[in-house]
C-alpha cells in the first residue's frame, strides 16, 4: 500500500497543494514553521480521522478558511482508490471514496493505514495512562475499523453516567433536582458494562498479539542502551484471571457490572465512574536488575486515575531478587525513546503480519536521537514499502534513507532533483 498522489485544499498552511507520490522513502525537508508536517499529518489524517499533533479539528483549516479537504490516491494491490475527507470544523465531516459519498466519515477509517514517529511519542513512555490507553485504541481502530463506534459509544455512556453520579451525589446530599437519578443510573451501568466489556476484550487481546513484536523492536532498536527484556502488559481497573485474554465479552461484562455494583458509594462520593477501560493502564517494563529482597520496588508513578506503573518482583523473595522495573520513573533517556521507537514498530510489524505494509511517517523523530538509535532506526524501516521523512536539514535524514527529497519553503513543495 502506498500513496501516489496528495491534494490539499485550506489544509494547514496551504491553499493548495499537489504532491506526486512514489513507493520507497521520501523526504520533505525545510525549516520549522514552513509546512513540512502539515503534508504528512494530512496523509495520516486519511488514516485515522484524527491528528497526531492537535485534539481537535479546528487547527485543520487554513485561517479564513470554513473548510479544508485532503484527497490521496492510494494504490493497493496494484490498484488505485481516491479517498477524500472535507474537514468542516463544529460540523459533521464528509468522505468520499472514488467521488462517491460514504454515509459516515468514519467509514474512511483503516482503507489507508499509517503508523506515525513523532517528537511527542515520548509521552507513551513519561505520560499519563491515556496516553498509553489511546495508543492502544488508535491501533485497535486501525486493525478492525468497526472499534471506531464502540470507542465512540463508550466515551458518550462516560460522559452521561458520570453526569448522573455528580447529580445522584449531590441527590444524597439532600438535593431535590435529580431524585430519579439513581433509579436511572442502573441503565447506565449495563451499557458501561456492556461497551466497556467488548473494549476491553479488544485491548487484552491486542496487548497480547502486541508484547512478542515489542520485545524483539526493543531488543532490535536498543542494542547496547543498558537494561533489555522489554514487556508489556494490560492493567485492568479491576481484577482478573491469568489469561484473561480469552474471556468472552459476556464473562467481561459480568466482571465489570459486579465490580460497578462494589464501587458504588465511592462514585457517588466522587462523581466519577471507577471502573471500566477508561482507568486501565498499559504497563510498560525493563530487566531484570538485581535488587536486595528489603528493598521496595520504587514509588508509586501514575497520574492518580488508575493502574500506575510499579516494579515486579520475580525470582526468591531473600536475597537478592530480579525486579522488572516500570519504564516511566526508571529507565534512561535512551531507554525511554527506545521503548516508544519499540512500540510504534511493534505496531507497524503487527499490522504488516495482518494484511498490507502500513505507511511509515517519519515525523521530525531523527533530530531527537543519538547517531546510534538514528542509524539502527533507518535500517529497521528501509525496506518498508513507503516511508515519508521529514527533516529540517538534509543532514538530519540518515543515509539509509536516501531517496525522493522535496524541498518545502514558503507554501511551496519542490522536487529536488
């Protein structure tokens, strides 16, 4: 899969703009603040109807502009499709497919895949569980579009019931406006329960078709960066069995309702909804290092709303004992872009091992990194079938990818020859 042709229309900076495409690596190099990104954020705006720098859509549309619109040939399997989106910002989107109207925008979603490399994917190490927890469900999307809806239902079930606690709250506090809320609440339950079941279901099984590609683009991406034996693994808001992986969505529901009906008082204090994917966490570690059995893991790292990061303990509990230790708090600078470069691969090669070579972006990320992790990253992608680069200087593009390189100024993409 590859594109061979991007138009834009009030996307970013640009009123317009037609940049031809080939397989292999190309490269749009210029300095900050001239329009380089915003090329290869369209490309994976097709992908995923969302942008890897902002949260929103506004931000999308040239200023002055009511709308802007993004349209890639995409050839797959020797032929060519157009996928279009007009981006209209506190309205509804709009796709088309060959010129033809889809009913939904989201039905755009996953007929292009992309995997990104950004400055900011950092955050999936030092951040906050919603980092890690978007992550996965960013993936998700893209292995099975459908999930699109089941987050979007989910996030909307959140948002009402936690509505209906402050207001059932506050009913316990002797408020009269909301009697009915706790009658109401109940409904509310099962849906969370239901949806929040069959995302849940997704995540533990991503996690583990996931974790044998990060170890091994960990290992691939690290050599020589300290402690090795990457991992990963799912840390859900309550608790389950070992393999919990192969429960159904019906065992997960139930588990989920049961542990609702537990946190009840605490949620009414509170007026937040405890339980559920929304405070789950993607455990990321390193080791083992030898530490001695008296001595604590390490603190408690997390930002308060579920499952922190903590160190495992393995092997004899006197002595000396192996610990895998959490990444965030613990691991190197080093270590810390080699775990969120190891993540973005294990996603690229879970999603090649599924159907078609996702298109790599290569935003900015080799200015970020030592010479060594610089040239160990450019070997891993080469062969890919399109990688787009982009760069501030030539120099900052590493040799193995050498290839097409356009030159971005002023508004204006030139291929240098």
């Amino acid at each position: 899969m590859h594109v061979s042709h991007l138009t834009l229309h009030d996307f970013r900076s640009y009123p317009t703009a037609e940049v031809p495409l080939e397989p292999g690596v190309t490269a749009f190099v210029g300095r900050n603040g001239q329009g380089k990104t915003n090329l290869v954020e369209a490309i994976d705006y097709l992908s995923r109807l969302s942008s890897h720098r902002v949260a929103s859509d506004a931000p999308l549309v040239r200023a002055g502009a009511e709308r802007a619109v993004v349209r890639a040939a995409v050839v797959r399997d020797g032929r060519t499709a157009v996928l279009e989106v007009e981006i209209n910002p506190g309205r509804s989107n709009r796709a088309k497919v060959n010129r033809s109207p889809l009913p939904r925008a989201r039905e755009l979603v996953g007929l292009v895949r992309t995997v990104v490399f950004a400055p900011d994917d950092l955050t999936l190490v030092k951040g906050d569980p919603s980092d890690r927890r978007k992550f996965l469900d960013d993936l998700l999307v893209l292995r099975a579009p459908r999930l699109a809806g089941v987050r979007s239902d989910y996030d909307r079930i959140l948002r009402q019931r936690n509505t209906l606690l402050k207001t059932a709250g506050a009913a316990r506090r002797g408020s009269t406006s909301a009697e009915g809320a706790l009658a109401t609440l109940s409904v509310w339950d099962s849906h969370l329960a239901r949806t929040g079941a069959e995302l849940l279901s997704e995540r533990l099984r991503l996690v583990e078709a996931l974790r044998p590609y990060v170890v091994a683009a960990y290992a691939a991406v690290a050599q020589g960066a300290g402690r090795d034996a990457a991992d990963v693994e799912y840390r859900p808001s309550l608790e389950l069995p070992d393999r919990a992986w192969e429960l159904g969505v019906d065992d997960l529901a139930e588990r989920l309702l049961v542990e609702v009906e537990a946190r009840r008082r605490d949620e009414l204090d509170r007026g937040l909804s405890l339980v559920g994917p929304h405070r789950d966490e993607l455990l990321l570690t390193l080791g083992p290092a030898e530490v001695a059995a008296t001595e604590p893991p390490g603190p408690v790292d997390g930002d308060g709303d579920t499952g922190e990061q903590t160190g495992e303990q393995t092997g004899e509990q006197t002595g000396a004992v192996a610990v895998r230790l959490p990444v965030k708090g613990y691991a190197s600078h080093g270590e810390s872009w080699s775990f969120a470069l190891a993540l973005r691969l294990a996603s690229y090669d879970l999603l090649r091992s599924e159907g078609d070579d996702p298109i790599l972006v290569l935003d900015d990320v080799f200015a970020e990194l030592d010479s060594q992790r610089r040239e160990q990253l450019a070997a891993l992608v080469a062969g890919a079938e399109q990688v787009l680069v982009t760069a501030a200087v030539p120099e900052d593009v590493p040799a193995a990818l050498r290839g097409v390189r356009f030159l971005v100024a002023g508004g204006q993409v030139t291929r240098d020859d």
